[in-house]
C-alpha cells in the first residue's frame, strides 16, 4: 500500500515537473521582447531619456513615439550632453528607467529658461514615478513656436514623422539618450515606447525533463512492481512463513463442532498436548490450502470410516497386503526408475520397518519424510497417496479437515476415532502420545494395532511432533483417517499425508502419475 | 526575554533568508547603467557628423551660388564668410562672372574637432584641393548654441608651403583653448591684434618679432597697397591701410605639440583720398557699394574699401623658441565707398 502511495506521489511529481518543465518554456515564457513605454508627466514638448536607458535591453531598441495632439513627432538620438544642450532650461519629461515590466518611469523637469514660461508657472508634479498616469495636462499656449530639433547636427540618428515615429538605436560607446519632442503648433510631448529584443531562454525545460522523466519512470516501475504483486500468480516467493499461533486455532473453531460430537474430554485434552507436540515454531499453510483443506474435509466427513478399509487391510495383509491396493500395474514401470533418490529408499526401508516394528518405524518415517520432503517435497507420498485414495476412497480424506490445523487435527481423528471405535480407548492414549509426542508414539501403535481407532489416534499424535506438524502444514488430516483404520499408524499418516500432499501438489503440477509417487507403492508392494 | 530574543532573532534570520530566496526568483527589472562620464569629453562631433555638416554646407552653397542669391546661405554661412559670399555674390552679379567666386570645397581632408560638451564649438576642416587648382582651404565650422547648426563662419586659403600643424585624429578631439589660454608664445586673443599692427605698421611694428618673416599673405598685401600709394602721391592725397582685429571672434584649437591653431577674423580698411582727379569706379567695386556707388561712376576726392580678413595661425607652446606661423589668410572686400 505504501509502495503504491509513493508510486503514485512519484508519477505525480514527475509529472508535475514535467509539465513545469514545458510549460516554461512555452506558457510562462518570456516575451521576446522587452518594450516599456512612458507618458510625458511634465509641461512642455520634450521627452528626454536619462543616460542608460536606452541600453537597458542590452541590445539595439527600438523607439516609437506617438503625438498626443496629432502633431509631428521628431525622434532623435545624440550624446548627452548635446541633448542636455539642446533641451536646455526647457521643461521636459525624462525617462529614467523601468517603473515594471512595461512602464518607464519618468521624472518631470520643470523649465527654468525663458524658453517655457508658461510651464514655470504651472504647479509641477514632484518627480512622479508612474510613467501610465495621465497624459500630461496641456501646456498653456505657448507663445513661442515649439522647438523642433529635427534636422539638428547634434543627431547621430533620427527620425520624423506626423503623428508617430520610429527609429533603431544599436547602442555605441558612450551616453547616448533619446530626445522625442512633439512639433507644431498645439503639440504635446509624445508617448515613447522602448522595445528591447530579449533573448528568452528555458533553464527549466531541460531539467524539468529530466528530472520529471525519471521520477514518473521511478514512479511507474514502482507502482507496476506494487501491481504484479498485488495481482499476479502467488510465485514461490509469496509463500511466506507465517507464525500462526492463530492459524490453528481458527481451524480449531472450525473442527470444533466434529470435536464436539466426541467427549469433551478429548477437546480438553486437545489442546494441552498441542503446544507441547508442536516444537517446531512455524506451521505453513497458504490460504488456498486451508480452503482446500476445508473443501475437502467437508466432501470426507461423512466418509470417515472408509479409511479403515485399506489401513486395516493393509493392517491385516501385513507386509503383502498392502501390494495389492497399491500396486498399479501402469505406473510401477515408471516410479521405480525414477526414485532412485536415496530419501525414497530410505522411506521405504523405514517403511518396511513401521510395518515390522510399529512405532519406530512411525518415528523414523517421520524423519524419512522429513528428509524426503528436502529433496521430494510431495513427490513420493502423493503417488501413494493417490494410490491409497484410490484403494481407500475417501478415508484418505477424511481427516482432511483435521489437517489444516495441526493442533486441531488430532482432537478430530480423536474424535472420529473416538466416535468410530471407542472413546475411552483412544482418550488415555492419546493424551499420553501427543505430550511425549515421538516417545509415545511407539508404544501406542502396537496397541493401535489391536484396536484400530485408539492406536490410530495415538500413532498420529507422536507423528504430529514434527512430521504431523509438516502434514499439519500441508493440510494433511488424511493421517487421521488413514490411521484410524491403519493397523500401522506409521503408514497411515503417511497416507494421509500423501493424500494431502497430493492435494496440494496438484497446483504444482504433480500428477498423482507422477514418476516418484508411483515408485512408493510400487516398492512397497516389494517390501511388503 | 531571552527566548524570545533569540526567537525573534531566529525568525528574523529566516526571514532574511526567504527574502534571499525569493528575491532570487523574482525578476529582476534592469537598471539603467549609462556609460562612466568620461574624463575628457568625446568630440563634438563623429567624423560621419562632422561630413554630413560639410554636406549640408556645401549643399547650401552650391544652391546659393548657383543663384548668385543670398537666399537661404544664412542658415549655414554666418560672419565674415556670410559676408564675404555675399559681396562676392554682387560682384559676380555686376561683372557678369568675370570676377569668380572663391571657390569652398567641402570635402575634408583632415578634421580638427573639439572634444568639448560647451558652445560655442569650432572645428576646422582642411579640405581637398579645390578645382582651379588653388590651395586647399581651411574652413572653419562653427555652432554658437545648441539649437543652432553648424556654420561656415570662414575659410582661409593656405599659404603656400604652409605645413600644417599636426591635430590629434577626429576620434579623439583637439582641446578649444580659451582666448587667454596661458602656454602659448602668444594668447590667442592677442594674436590677431599683433598681426593687425604688424600689417599696419609693417616691420616698424613691435611684434615683427613674433611672427615668421614675411608671409606671402603680408606681403600681397604690402603689394596691394603700392598702386594706390602711388595714385595718392600724384594726386597730393593720402593713402592708409589699417587693419584692425575683430573682438571676440578668435578661435583657438590645441595642437599634438601643445601649441595652437588660432583663426581670428580682422577688417582691414584702406582709405584713399586725392584731389585734382578723377577715379572711374570699377564694377566690382561699385558692386559691393550697396548701392551707393553707380557702376563707371568717377569719384573724385575719397575711396575707402573695407576687406573682410581670415588668418590663421599657428601659435607654438611657450617656451619654444619659435615665431607665429601664418597659416593661411583670406581677403575679400566687402564693402566700398566713396565720393
């Protein structure tokens, strides 16, 4: 979530400045040209610019003047001092820079010569700063023909026009200044605009690029990264450990109702031997396996008692019996080549021994699977598994619901088998065996091996220590059903667990043909 | 109190610093920055200046002499080359062109320009040879006021083997000296006033000293006078030539060397009376009577003939060990009258 968040302030912000970036360089971009313009603010006929200012663009300018009355305008560009000469005493506005961007600021200059007298007397505006404000007020009738300096040899440059007039100043050396006079008769001083071409540059559209270019890419790979995850395939890598002290309980509730058909003894008992058995601190179970393993656990419930059938014939057969429901005769070919694997082996050979000896072969199984599950996660079992479901049925299954929560699977195997067969029988047993866990486990099944439903749950308990809690894991209450009816609690777990790791391999891609888990009962079928 | 001092110092350093930074990004409007007023002014004039004044010079007097009339040659000709043009032009009017105009070319040769920002200003332009092939003139241009242009105020043909003197470049101006500038072996406004004596007085007088010998103009002029001497001694009558320098009209230019070139204006006045004859007045100067002489009309006791002088000088720094240097002259009558 956070991730998106800033994927999403990245892009945005990349695209903020983005669009800074542009909008720069086109929308607040600079004009190209800088003009400034002024009115006359004093009495008389005369503008004048103070030195500089006309080299405030930097480059040539261009100077418009207008005749408020109409009149001729004459523009002309000398030295200074000849303009200073030439004005005179005379009133005159003068120009001194830039008020804003597009006013010039003015100073009126009062007339001190006889040339203005009637501009002396006005009340003259103190140097006003504003170069918009109002025309200036018309001069009294001179009696005195306006001064024209058109023609002067004073002007490097001029120009004369009636009513406007223009010129283009490139600026030399030196304090040059502009005198714009308004001639003839009833004249005012003209309004003067300076035009400077400004060359605009665009610092900020490169950058603004570049850096909203990277944080929208940033931005994007982000929010696309936050996406996928969010969205696609849950991958290996989001098959996260998840320390569910909670998981179990939940499926706890959920099992509970089975339980709850069994004595309440066995719930109490439940839950006590949990934590101990379990010494492994994690248990894993994705969702998809929970949901599968409540799926299945609702489709076997009421075939509970079919697991029995094959365990107990397994149980009877001993060694041999098993042969019969497991041996495909398709698949042995192919499984045998294939579990070359010494983990495989060594299920067998310990298999063999769960079936000789009971419980340590349950204990050793454990640890054969664990070593399997290392090198064959569900390879070797689900074969099997598939077989035994097939032989089985559902009784594989059933336990299934169990599975999912490794403490709670043992209150419903005990409490099917308890249900099943008998209560008391199972109660003792499996208090004892699930608090030792693999200690206990030996001597139940011997006992299992007499009564099916008791030493089926006992058998499972001490399984469940650390290969219950990995079938627990994988969601495998098969071990439940499978040991109910086992003679051999050791393989009935395994099924069990086969069946559930067949399960869940399914998404994998494990066929339940799958090369290894077609070895298993092939080379059980041998050993038995 | 101390908190919030500090506090307020604290703000108040912020503040400064978001005043930094946004008046960073504020835009700056540009100030004027004029040029440094340069410690020695620029010429008056540029040099494509000074040629467009010689053009509208001598634009105006090509029209004026084309017509033989007066009509507009004020707005650029004023004192004795106002005066002289328009005595020339009533001579030629009367002799029907056998008495020609002086010839004024405009074109420069070299421009001696004042670096000065005051008025009056006077340049001077030596200018090309002119047709007839006589000796180049020296005009000298001057503008009295601001709002007025530039005009020919005179012009002086230059002796000849006469060296100018050399005149920093047009680009860099020559200084206008002040009529009693101190430096100089004479102050220009007593330069002409000796020569006047000196040309009144001849070698009698007191500054003979302090001018080169004889220059051809003095000596044309000692050479004008002789036939007229010579009438009033057959006629037992008087002749005299006085020249007299005109106040105020002296102008004075630095040289490279840190002398002068000073051209100053002087009338000469010569007066001639006899009696028991009869004087048949010339056209030409019957011309520039103003009317108050008939053309082939005979005088018979009084002639008196006033000439309008231009010298120029060259007037070397005190100290140096060298006389005034005539550098060219002209003289044009102007004026005659007579009984």
């Amino acid at each position: 979530m956070l991730q998106r968040l800033i994927a999403a302030v990245l892009s945005v912000l990349g695209l903020a400045a983005i669009a800074f970036g542009v909008g720069s360089a086109t929308l607040w971009r600079a004009e190209d040209t800088l003009v400034a313009s002024a009115r006359p603010s004093a009495d008389g006929t005369l503008v004048a610019t103070a030195p500089g200012v006309l080299e405030l663009g930097g480059g040539a300018v261009t100077v418009a003047a207008e005749a408020v009355g109409g009149t001729k305008v004459v523009l002309a560009i000398g030295k200074e001092p000849d303009v200073a000469g030439w004005v005179g005493s005379d009133a005159h506005t003068l120009l001194t820079g830039l008020a804003d961007g597009g006013t010039l600021s003015t100073r009126a200059v009062e007339g001190t010569g006889p040339a203005a007298p009637d501009a002396a007397d006005a009340p003259d505006e103190a140097p006003v700063e504003d170069g918009a404000q109002a025309p200036a007020p018309a001069p009294a009738p001179e009696p005195t023909p306006a001064p024209d300096p058109d023609g002067s040899d004073l002007w490097v440059q001029q120009a004369t026009g009636e009513t406007t007039a223009e010129l283009t100043w490139t600026p030399e050396p030196g304090r040059w200044t502009l005198l714009a006079a308004g001639v003839g008769e009833g004249a005012q001083a003209p309004v003067v605009r300076l035009s400077w071409p400004q060359t605009v540059t665009t610092p900020w559209l490169v950058p603004g690029l570049v850096v909203g270019g990277l944080l929208l890419v940033t931005g994007l790979v982000l929010g696309a990264r936050a996406w996928r995850r969010g969205r696609g395939p849950a991958g290996p890598s989001t098959w996260h450990p998840v320390d569910t002290g909670a998981t179990p309980v939940v499926v706890a509730s959920g099992s509970a109702p089975l339980a709850d058909t069994a004595a309440s003894g066995v719930r109490a008992l439940t839950p006590g031997p949990q934590p101990t058995s379990d010494e492994r601190p994690t248990v894993v179970l994705t969702r998809r396996q929970l949901r599968e393993a409540a799926a299945a656990a609702a489709a076997a419930t009421p075939a509970a008692t079919r697991p029995r059938l094959p365990l107990r014939f397994r149980a009877q057969a001993g060694g041999p019996a098993s042969a019969a429901p497991e041996s495909t005769p398709p698949e042995v070919a192919p499984r045998e080549a294939a579990p070359p694997g010494s983990a495989a082996r060594t299920n067998d050979a310990l298999q063999q021994d769960a079936l000789q000896h009971g419980a340590p072969r349950d204990d050793a199984r454990g640890s054969a699977e664990r070593r399997s599950d290392a090198f064959l996660p569900a390879a070797t079992e689900p074969v099997r598994a598939a077989d035994q479901r097939r032989g089985t049925g559902s009784s594989a299954t059933t336990p299934q619901p169990v599975a999912p929560q490794p403490a709670p699977a043992r209150p419903s195997r005990t409490a099917a088998a308890p249900t099943s067969v008998g209560r008391r029988g199972t109660l003792p047993e499996g208090a004892p065996s699930s608090a030792p866990s693999r200690p206990d486990a030996p001597r139940t099944p011997p006992v299992a091996g007499s009564g099916a439903a008791g030493p089926g749950s006992s058998s499972t308990a001490p399984a469940g220590s650390r290969a219950d809690a990995w079938r627990r894991a994988w969601g495998v209450p098969g071990a439940t059903g499978a040991e109910q009816g086992a003679p051999g609690p050791a393989e009935a777990p395994d099924q069990g667990a086969a069946a559930e790791r067949h399960r869940s391999g399914d998404g994998p891609g494990d066929g339940p043909g799958d090369g290894r888990g077609a070895g298993d009962p092939e080379r059980r079928g041998k050993d038995s | 109190m101390d908190r919030t001092t500090r506090t307020r110092r604290r703000a108040a350093a912020w503040a400064a610093v978001a005043a930094l930074v946004l008046s960073a990004c504020a835009p700056t409007l540009p100030e004027p920055q004029p040029a440094d007023v340069p410690a020695v002014p620029p010429p008056a004039v540029t040099p494509a200046q000074a040629e467009r004044v010689l053009d509208a010079v001598g634009a105006t007097l090509t029209t004026a002499d084309a017509a033989l009339s007066t009509d507009g040659l004020d707005a650029r000709l004023s004192g004795p080359a106002l005066a002289s043009r328009t005595a020339e032009y009533a001579v030629t009017s009367a002799t029907a062109g056998a008495k020609g105009l002086t010839p004024v070319p405009t074109s420069a040769q070299t421009l001696v320009v004042p670096n000065t920002q005051e008025w009056p200003r006077v340049q001077l332009v030596v200018t090309e040879q002119p047709d007839d092939l006589s000796s180049p003139r020296l005009l000298v241009l001057q503008q009295a006021s601001p709002r007025s242009q530039y005009m020919l105020w005179g012009w002086a043909r230059l002796l000849p083997g006469v060296q100018m003197p050399a005149t920093a470049t047009a680009d860099v101006g020559s200084t206008p000296l002040p009529p009693d500038a101190a430096g100089l072996v004479v102050a220009p406004a007593d330069v002409a006033s000796q020569y006047a004596d000196l040309l009144t007085n001849g070698d009698a007088s007191a500054f003979a000293s302090v001018f080169a010998g004889p220059d051809s103009f003095r000596q044309g002029l000692l050479t004008g006078r002789e036939p007229l001497a010579q009438v009033a001694a057959q006629a037992s009558g008087t002749f005299s030539e006085i020249s007299t320098a005109v106040p105020d009209q002296t102008f004075a230019l630095s040289t490279a060397d840190g002398g002068a070139i000073v051209v100053a204006a002087m009338t000469t006045t010569s007066s001639l009376t006899f009696s028991g004859a009869t004087l048949p007045l010339p056209p030409e100067l019957a011309a520039v009577s103003g009317g108050a002489l008939a053309p082939g009309s005979e005088l018979r006791s009084s002639l008196g003939v006033t000439y309008s002088d231009v010298v120029a000088f060259y007037v070397p720094p005190a100290g140096v060990q060298a006389p005034v240097e005539v550098l060219g002259a002209e003289h044009i009558r102007t004026s005659v009258t007579g009984a």
